[in-house]
C-alpha cells in the first residue's frame, strides 16, 4: 500500500534565523532542517557560548549578539524561529519586523490571556506567525491522516491517546517547575492533535493531577472532549509509571466503520533514548477474519515533524499552500481548549452526594 505521509518541502530558499538555543534546537529543529536542506542563516542566544557551540557543529554561518543584531544583519526573505520560553515570545516579538514571517515554540504562552496578546500582537504587526506543534506532522499522525482522508477505515468515530510512562522532568529543569506542567506542555500537544482530525470541541472535561511523593504541579490527566453522541475522544496520560518497561505504553488509536490505526509513538518510551514506532492498520472484510498489518515509515515526531511545520510556513509565505495549519488564528482555539480544561478539572465534576438527598 503507498502511504503519502512526507511533507512538501517549499520551493524558494527561506534562511532561517534562530532565536534560542536550547536543547529542543540541537536535538529537532537542527537536526530536521539539515535534513530537509534548509539553510539557517544565524542564530542567537543570550548564553553566547551556547548558540556559538550549536554554530560550529550545524556549520550556521551567523551567531549574533542580541536579536537586535539578528534582526538588522537577516536576509530580506528570512524566517524567524523562536525556540525560547514563552514568558520571553511578547518581548522577541515586538523585535521583529512587520510582516516576517515566524515559528513560535509551543505553548502558544504560559496562559490563555498570554496567547490573546501574542495573537493580538501577531495581527498588529501583521506576522505570518505560526506555532510549532509539530506532532501534526509526525510521519504516523500523517500517514493516518491520509488513510482517513481517502476514507480506507470508514467514518472516524473514537480517537484515543494513552500514556503511561516514566517521564524524566528533570531534564527539563524549566519545564519541570511550572504551575501547570502536564497538559500545558504535554497533553496539550494531543490536544491540539485531535483538534487537526475532529475540528473544535463543543466542551470539555478533564482532571489533572498530582503525584502524592513528588513536587511536581501535575504528571497525570484524563482529557474528554465533547464531539456529540458518537465521537468519542479522550487523552489519557501518567508519566509516573515507574515499573519498568513491561507494560508502559504510549500510542495513538483511530477507529472508523471500515478499520482501525494505531501508532505506537516509540520517541516517549525510555525518553530521551526511545524506541522504533510502529505504525498498524487493519481494514474490515467480511470475507475474512480481521487482521492488522504493519507499514514501516521512514523518521519518527523528533526530528522529522520538525520540517513539517517549518517547511508549511515556509510553502504558505511564497503561496505553494493556501492553508497555515498551526497559525496563531488556529491554535488560539487549542489554547482555548487546554484553558477549559483546567478550569473543568478546577472545579470539578458532579457530587454524587446531591442524587441522595432526601433519598
């Protein structure tokens, strides 16, 4: 079976100018943008030091001083890449000049009130601004994205995200500290990944918890999303599973009238080593009893989504693609969902001790 799953790549030459250079930068957006070709102009970093190591070894010609610097020495055509905290976007952004058009890290801010300022600063400087939620275009997600294009499994009508992991935060020691750890900066990504098959979500119910032996704000959540009364889609994560390999999983399922995909995302498993994906389907035949198959897919979410969202910025400012697929006008609604669900999990469900009353 041929699988269209590769993103296309952009056909003029956009130099890329980074702005961060953090770990994310030497283990994806480097990575992935050598291997699509891309050319990175220059990079900066307020450590010197460390955007001048990632230069010598990714051969970027420019390492700059400040974003001042990067900005009055970049190219006429330059693409901006913004891989450093949210709490730093509002500052960096007002740096840029109008009209460029720039990739931001994910989340689209550390609330949903910071995301209506950079969406209103976005519209105000007319940025062609897009942010980098790259799991839509992890070669799995894709490659489903194609089967349930071409309608192979029929009506989509469950969607499933399940984790259940030892995550190692410590090696995020920025991430690891903030009042909303999971489903801001992990869950979020599933989220804003179902949002890309199913559209908006009417509402939604959550819960996200703490570990009782540990500081951490949040490591655990189970995310219902409201799509009517046959759609079901639900994210369900636990990065406490510290039991061994044996039964930690981490997958994606799409089930339809016709068939069935699963992914099994191998990058969070033994995080930061990981192991091989595995991508299944199994297509209903009433002449036989079901049987899945396995199709091997070239790259994995790190570092091959990376060129995805980079290369679909790239192909929507010369005008190959009509549609910006993670524009800030779009992920605005994922931050709108991520916000609901902390305030469904804040306040709780129905107390069942209201149906016994005057029982």
């Amino acid at each position: 079976m041929d699988i269209i799953y590769k993103p296309t790549l952009p056909e003029t030459i956009q130099p890329i100018i980074i702005i961060g250079a953090g770990g994310i930068v030497a283990d994806a957006h480097l990575p992935a943008y050598k291997k699509a070709g891309f050319m990175v102009h220059g990079i900066v970093n307020r450590t010197k030091a460390k955007a001048e190591k990632l230069a010598a070894a990714f051969n970027i010609p420019n390492v700059y001083e400040s974003v001042a610097e990067a900005v009055a020495k970049a190219p006429e055509n330059a693409v901006y890449d913004l891989t450093i905290m949210p709490e730093q976007y509002i500052e960096t952004l007002e740096q840029l000049p109008d009209g460029v058009a720039v990739l931001i890290q994910k989340p689209m801010g550390d609330s949903f009130e910071e995301a209506k300022e950079i969406l209103q600063l976005c519209r105000k400087k007319k940025l062609v601004a897009a942010i980098n939620f790259q799991l839509r275009f992890a070669p799995f997600v894709s490659a489903a994205r194609y089967m349930i294009d071409q309608g192979m499994i029929g009506e989509l009508y469950d969607m499933e995200v399940r984790v259940t992991i030892k995550t190692p935060w410590e090696i995020f020691p920025h991430v690891m500290v903030h009042p909303r750890l999971e489903i801001l900066y992990h869950s979020i990504h599933y989220v804003d990944m179902l949002r890309s098959f199913l559209g908006d979500p009417e509402t939604v119910m959550a819960k996200t918890l703490k570990h009782p032996a540990k500081t951490l704000s949040s490591s655990r959540s189970t995310i219902l999303l409201d799509y009517g009364d046959t759609m079901h889609a639900v994210i369900n994560t636990n990065h406490d599973h510290d039991f061994g390999a044996h039964n930690q999983e981490c997958f994606i399922k799409w089930e339809g009238t016709k068939g069935a995909i699963k992914a099994n995302v191998g990058l969070l498993m033994d995080y930061p080593h990981g192991i091989p994906d595995v991508f299944e389907y199994c297509l209903t035949d009433e002449k036989s009893l079901p049987q899945w198959k396995q199709v091997e897919l070239e790259g994995s979410w790190f570092p091959e989504a990376f060129i995805g969202t980079m290369a679909n910025l790239m192909r929507y400012r010369e005008g190959s693609s009509d549609v910006l697929y993670t524009s800030v006008e779009d992920v605005i609604k994922t931050m709108a969902v991520v916000e609901s669900a902390y305030i469904s999990s804040d306040k709780g469900g129905i107390k069942v001790s209201e149906q016994l009353k005057n029982n």
